[in-house]
C-alpha cells in the first residue's frame, strides 16, 4: 500500500510528522541508538516535577499523535524519535534535539550504516538558530553530524574527564553540573541516581541538560532523580533469588547496548543472549565477558552466531526457550551472581516486540522465586 501511495506521488509521513503539524507547545525530541527510552521518560518526569504541562511519547508509551488535544503554547512534549520514525519527518522540527549516541544497528532494515546516521540526523534538519542540538561530547559521528545543524550546541559528557571549555553538562566531583554561558550550577548528586550502570546515569545528565533548557529549575531536575526508578525492561531488577539478582533489559536489542549492560556489574554475570540478528558483531562482547562474565545462554535465531562468535570466551548453553535459558542459569548461578537478560538482538523470532519477551522474562524470573519459596 505505501509503495503504491508513492507511485502514484501521494505523500507518505510518519506518525511523528503529522502530530507535530498539529500540536502546540515546545517539543524535545531524543534519538540515539541506546539510552533513548530513560532519557525520554527522565525528561518527562524532570519536566512534570517542575510544575510543567509535560506530555512523553512517540517511540516510548503513548503515539505522539495521541498526545495533542489539549495541548497549550505552554505544553512541552518529551518525545523518543527512532531512525525509522525520522526518515519520514518533512517538518517536524524540535525546539530541543538530542543525540545520545550512535552504533550499528537495524541494519537489517537500513540498506547501509551511512543510510542510518542519515535517517538519525534528520532530528536537526529543520531547526533553527533559535534551538538547541545538545549531543554527546564522545561520539565523533554525533559530533559532526552536530556540526551541519543550525541549532546552538550543548555538548554533555557522562564519562571521563569534564568539559574543559564551552557550554555543557558535565560529572564533576560526584555532582552533574551543567555550565552555560560561563556559569555553573549544579544539577543533582551522582550517588542519588538509584540505577545501576554509568551509562544510566549519563542519560539522566543529559535528561538533566534538557530540562533547563524550557527553564525546569534546578532543585526539581533533582527532585526528579531521586525518585526516578527507570523504564520497564532496561536493566529493570526483577527478583533476588538465593542471594542472585535477576535483570531484565529486554531493551537492550543491539550488541553495544547489551555491552553497557555487562558493563553496568563489576560481579559475575550469566547473560542471556540471542533473538533474530539485525547486525553487529558478539564479538565485541568478549571484552566484558572475559572480565566477569560466567556463562552465556544463547536463544533464538541468533544462537549459534553467538556461540560461534563466544564460545571459546566463557561457556556457551544453546537453549530452545526463555524458559530454558532461566532454568539453566538458576542451575548454574551463585550467591552474588548476576542473570542478565541483554539480548542483543529483535525478539521477532519468538515475541511480539522487546515488551512481550520482557514481560515472559520476568514471568519465568518470578515462577522460580515462588518454587524457591515453596
């Protein structure tokens, strides 16, 4: 039907672009590759504990179209963007455009890597002098796709060392700190961020960066971290079980989300990984397995690419179900180990989406806690 509607010269846009030619406020918008779904929700709630008409949805929760009745001038929508939402945007211009990040993904779906950058910076194309592009400081493509924008830049920077100079956010001394036209202030505490993983933390900074943008005050920026508790399904704690925790990142569907997810434990983690494979090497995961990884369980369409690719890292268990996968791993874990569900991959081979495969996740979690109990 679409490619007919093209044929014949009739327009076709995505969800995105017609609820923006209709709603009324300001609209953050927020891409990247991993960290879109915290960063969206953090926002959101930043935004709402400010007192703020703040509206979260697009690629996380509630269609963006389903956001606009009622909206005011003094509205502001908090909205995940994917690549394949913004390759059919036409107007939808942001007055706030993050980038978090950018690696190999849905190439299954984007002919090239060249073709997925190019959909991901269409967040900038219509902005203009008066908006902002806040972008990740380590990420050499973001930063020169940043480059071609119109908007002012904010840079931020969740590791290392802070910005030495220029406008943005920044961890500094356990404080995020955000500097803009040479002033500095404080955001919120590092060690009042209740997620695990650096990675976590960088998307609250750059969630943080966000929220003063519309004039989200800064005490409520750190209100909202306080009590913020995450998204389901990313690096979401399901269970303790005979002293093993038990996480469900079902969201982490690519190989370098799934690579910040080992990253996030400095413990013995059994991972299970695998799905329908839309690109990326589990190579690249060796480092961190090497580290502390203890055992892998391979499902799905992909697991014999991941064994093949793991299996002379740590020992590699082909399972034919979720179930399987978490009987094998209550097997073989031990006190204070960790079983991380980070697929790596789609869930379309055996789930409806990464929600479906994460909910069965946390079923079968919970079905062995209640056996334990019994």
């Amino acid at each position: 039907e679409l490619a007919a509607a093209r044929e014949k010269g009739v327009p076709v846009i995505a969800e995105v672009e017609l609820a923006f030619r209709h709603l009324r406020g300001r609209v953050a918008a927020v891409t990247g590759t991993k960290g879109k779904s915290t960063t969206t929700a953090a926002l959101g709630a930043m935004l709402r504990e400010a007192g703020l008409d703040a509206r979260v949805g697009g690629n996380i929760g509630a269609p963006l179209v389903g956001l606009v009745e009622g909206s005011t001038d003094a509205s502001v929508f908090a909205v995940e963007v994917s690549s394949f939402q913004l390759e059919g945007t036409v107007r939808f211009r942001p007055h706030v455009a993050v980038w978090l990040n950018l690696s190999p993904d849905h190439l299954d779906r984007h002919p090239t890597l060249e073709a997925y950058v190019a959909a991901k910076a269409r967040v900038f194309a219509n902005q203009e002098a008066s908006d902002w592009a806040v972008v990740n400081a380590d990420d050499p493509v973001v930063l020169d796709e940043a480059r071609a924008a119109r908007a002012r830049r904010l840079l931020f920077r969740a590791t290392g060392e802070p910005l030495s100079e220029g406008d943005g956010a920044f961890f500094e001394g356990g404080l995020a700190r955000l500097r803009r036209n040479g002033r500095d202030e404080t955001l919120f505490r590092r060690d009042e961020v209740v997620l695990p993983g650096a990675h976590l933390a960088g998307d609250l900074l750059a969630a943080a960066a966000c929220a003063r943008l519309p004039g989200a005050p800064a005490d409520a920026i750190a209100r909202a971290v306080r009590g913020f508790q995450g998204v389901p399904h990313v690096l979401e704690l399901v269970a303790t079980i005979d002293g093993v925790e038990w996480y469900d990142d079902s969201k982490a569907t690519n190989v370098e989300a799934a690579r910040r997810s080992l990253e996030a434990f400095d413990r013995p983690v059994l991972v299970v990984l695998g799905g329908r494979w839309k690109g990326g090497d589990f190579g690249e995961l060796a480092p961190e397995l090497q580290r502390h990884g203890r055992r892998v369980l391979a499902i799905g369409e992909a697991r014999g690419r991941v064994a093949a690719a793991l299996a002379g890292i740590v020992p590699v268990d082909p399972c034919g179900s979720l179930r399987e996968a978490a009987e094998r791993a209550r097997a073989e874990a031990r006190p204070g180990d960790v079983v991380l569900l980070a697929p790596a991959c789609s869930s379309f081979d055996m789930f409806a989406d990464y929600a479906d495969r994460g909910r069965q996740w946390k079923a079968e979690v919970r079905r062995l806690a209640e056996a334990g109990r019994g």
